[in-house]
C-alpha cells in the first residue's frame, strides 16, 4: 500500500486499473518507509463467491449458486473467459469479484 502523502507513479492498465505503483524519488521512498509502521493491514479488494455454477459462461457472464443457496449472475471480464469457458454446470468454484461486481479471476479443481 501506498501512504498518503507520498509521490508517487502509478501504471494503469487499458481498464484504467491500477496494475503497479512505484515511489517518485528517493525521498519518497524513505517517507513511505516511515510511514508504513503506522498504517492498517492491506485488506483484499475482491470479493470471493464461494458455491456452484448454475449457468455456464454464456453472452459474458456467468451464475453462481452460493453455499446459502441464492443464485446470482455475474459479468465476466474478458480476459478470464476463457478460463470460464472450461466450467460446467455443477462444478464448484470461487469467483473473485472486483468492486464493479464483475468476475476477474476464478479458482476450481481442473478436470481429470
């Protein structure tokens, strides 16, 4: 994590998503250093949709039964379809949603 008051760089991706920051001098450097010892644990920035799929990814997006028993249907980002695209209904899996409540990453057994 970046301390507030800190210069900073930040690369985005073509999701105007932060993907890397680095600090803009030295001095920065020896501030966020300082300041770090007195900030909050990092805390995940994606949700985890722990259940089973109910609907397969179709039309980018997908539906998840949960352990609760509500089934909700998701937006896919593009760049994991295809690792959704190997999910069929049934399956068990953990989606990591992001703050626009959209699938960015997955996480299930591969098939024998």
């Amino acid at each position: 994590s970046v301390p507030v008051g800190v210069d900073a760089v930040f690369l985005l991706d073509e999701l105007d998503k932060v993907v890397d920051v680095t600090y803009g001098n030295m001095e920065a450097v020896h501030r966020a250093a300082e300041l770090w010892q007195k900030t909050t644990p990092l805390k995940g920035n994606l949700s985890r949709i722990v259940g089973v799929i109910q609907k397969p990814l179709a039309d980018n997006a997908i539906t998840i039964r949960t352990d609760g028993g509500r089934e909700h249907s998701y937006r896919v980002r593009p760049l994991i379809q295809p690792r959704l695209a190997k999910l069929s209904k049934g399956e068990s899996a953990v989606l990591l949603v992001d703050e626009e409540n959209m699938v960015t990453d997955v996480a299930f057994m591969p098939k024998p």
